[in-house]
C-alpha cells in the first residue's frame, strides 16, 4: 500500500493529505529503503555524485522572539551574545573564497541591530568583493519592503524554514506574538521578490503529529520551494523543551527521501542537526536524497555560543578542520564536494 503511494508521488509529485497520513501512518523500514532507492537514482541523474557546499556565517546570536525549541531564544539568559562586525563578516567570507567556496549563508537570530541599512550594507559589500559569489540570508521574518531591499542590494537566496504548515503546533511551539500567518506571507514575499527561498521544519518537535508532517508535505508540493531544509529537532537543556526527546532519524531520512521524490530539483542540505543526532547522519542524509552540505565557517571564538540545541557538532574546531571533514565523510561514500554557486535550476 504505502510502495503504491511512493509511486503515486514519483509520478504525480502530489498526494492529497489522507494519503500522505497513510504513508506515515504505515510505512515499514522496507518502504523507507524503496523511497530512498527512487531518491537517491533521481538524485543521481539530476547532480551526479556532486554536493554542494555552502559556507555557513552565524553572526549575531540576538534575537528578540523566543521559540519554545530554540537554545539562542530571547529569554535564554544562560547564553553569552555575541555580534560580528561587518570586518568579522567579510573576513570570514573572503577567507573561505579563498578556499574556494562561493555561496555564503548568512544566518543569525532577529538582531535589531541589523536594519535594512546595517544588512544592505553588508550584502553590497560582499558582492561588491565576492562578485562570483551567492549570498544566501537566513535572517528571520521582516517586512515586504525590507526583503526588496536586501534583494536589490544584492542577496539571492533566503532560507526561512516554515517550521509548521499546521497552524495549531505553529502555535504550541512558538510564544503568541508570533503568528502564523505571517510567517507564510513572508516566504510568498520572498517567492515574489525573486529569492530562490528555501522553507523546512524540525521533525519530531514536541506535539507534531504525523497529521500535523503531511500539512508540511502538502504545504511544499503546493509552495514548491528551491530549498529545504529538515532535520532532527534535538533539545536544548535552556529552553521549555529541554526534557522533550529527539526527532527520530530515520523518520528524517523518510522525509527527506519524500521530499526529493516530490521536488527532484530542490537542494537539500544534509543538515547540521542530523549529524548532530547521528555521527553519519550527513552521509546518511545525502545517501537518502540531500544534495547540500554547510560547513560552519563561523569564527572559532562564538561558535559555542549559537548553540540552538545541545552538543552542536563543529563547534570543536575551526573552519579548515570542519570543512576537511565534510569533505572526507562525503568521499568517503563515493561523493564530491563541489564550491560552485549551485543555483536552482527547473531541468
Ligand atoms: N532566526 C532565523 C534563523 C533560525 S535558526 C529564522 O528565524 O529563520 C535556523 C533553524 O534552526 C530554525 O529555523 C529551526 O528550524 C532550527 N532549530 C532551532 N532550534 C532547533 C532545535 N532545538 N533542534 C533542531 N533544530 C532547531
């Protein structure tokens, strides 16, 4: 039954919501291997054996929201806040141009400090001595006028995870002032304005169900993103869901399967918080159907401090170690990393 439905997607790239319930309601170890051989062959043929890497800047660990998952939110006094200087920014990013990368995400909590003026800034001066360079931000929820600005000075992508299609668990892992709603607008702004947008969620986030995972899959076949982000939601001893478990990785690794079937040419990174869960958790995401990998090029001095959840891999040691072994544990099940730009393409 549930083979019939992965076969169904592989051909329609749709199911209606009751059929994606009764995929996760039913599937067995052995459908998830079926969906990651489909996966991983269209994978195969879209990219060859190549991942993409992006370099990942962490700038700012401020924010003024405070999710209920979320180890750098605002009322988190335990964490020690840190902002990089537009120097520290372009820094890091130029060092590992020269490393060869040429996608950078910029990624921080929502630090007032960064108006529309302070980011546009930013970006212009990346592109301006990065021209070969994707810029890549991962900034939060602002307003439509904002987003336009930041494009027009010269960002390409924005990554703004979902979090829920569902608005009830929207509503049960983030406080009342966020709103749902506008989450959704922001990602249809960006859509809009011309980003290649990325949305995601965490699975196994306290209170999801698997109704609440087939509003998300059902939310991306109809918003059909350039990139996902998913991975494993993992606890942060600081926050109200310190005591909750970890997402399960092999229900990751099914989605992330499912989504590729549905979406062949989104890129999907092996995320952060799946090697986190398992120590080949990034292979076994690429070997299930990612195509993405984002090395942590933060400045070794505050990467410990943007823990969004505990034991945060890479935050042991610097860049060049990190990207070594990104790279090895990629080799080592037969890929290749790639530091071109890696744009989303429709064919
Ligand atoms: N402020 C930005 C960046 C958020 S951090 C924004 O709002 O988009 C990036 C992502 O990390 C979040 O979207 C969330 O899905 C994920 N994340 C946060 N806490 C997490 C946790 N405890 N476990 C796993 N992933 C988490």
């Amino acid at each position: 039954m549930v083979k019939n439905l992965i076969d169904k997607l592989h051909q329609e790239k749709h199911l209606s919501k009751e059929e994606w319930v009764t995929v996760l309601d039913n599937y067995t170890d052995d459908d998830r291997k079926y969906a990651e051989q489909i996966a991983r062959e269209i994978t195969v043929s879209k990219f060859g054996k190549k991942i993409y890497f992006r370099g990942i800047i962490e700038f700012s660990n401020i924010c003024k929201n405070d999710c209920l998952y979320c180890g750098i939110r605002k009322s988190n006094r335990c964490v020690s806040r840190y902002r990089l200087s537009k120097k520290e920014i372009i820094d890091c990013a130029e060092d590992a141009h020269k490393h060869g990368f040429r996608t950078f995400v910029l990624q921080s909590g929502e630090d007032g400090h960064f108006s529309d003026e302070v980011l546009c800034d930013i970006v212009k001066s990346l592109k301006e001595r990065l021209p070969d360079c994707a810029v890549t931000l991962s900034v939060g929820e602002r307003s439509r006028e904002s987003y336009k600005r930041l494009y027009q000075a010269g960002a390409d992508r924005y990554l703004l995870r979902h979090e829920a299609a569902c608005e009830r668990l929207y509503g049960e892992i983030h406080p009342s002032e966020m709103i749902h709603s506008e989450r959704i607008l922001c990602l249809k702004n960006l859509r809009e304005i011309g980003f290649q947008t990325g949305c995601g969620f965490m699975v196994g986030v306290p209170h999801q169900t698997n109704e609440d995972i087939a509003d998300d899959m059902v939310f991306m076949q109809d918003f059909k993103p350039q990139m996902v982000g998913l991975g494993p939601f993992i606890p942060h001893k600081d926050t109200p869901f310190g005591a909750y478990p970890a997402g399960s990785v092999n229900l990751t690794l099914m989605l992330i399967s499912l989504t590729r079937i549905m979406l062949p040419n989104a890129l999907m990174p092996a995320t952060t918080a799946l090697g986190t869960a398992k120590g080949d958790g990034r292979q076994l995401g690429v070997l299930a159907g990612c195509n993405v990998v984002m090395p942590n090029l933060s400045p070794e001095s505050v990467r410990k401090k943007y823990m969004l959840y505990d034991n945060k891999i890479g935050t042991e040691f610097d860049a060049e170690a990190g990207i070594k072994m990104l790279s090895g544990q990629m080799e080592e099940i037969g890929y290749e990393v790639v530091c071109t730009r890696g744009d989303y393409t429709e064919n």
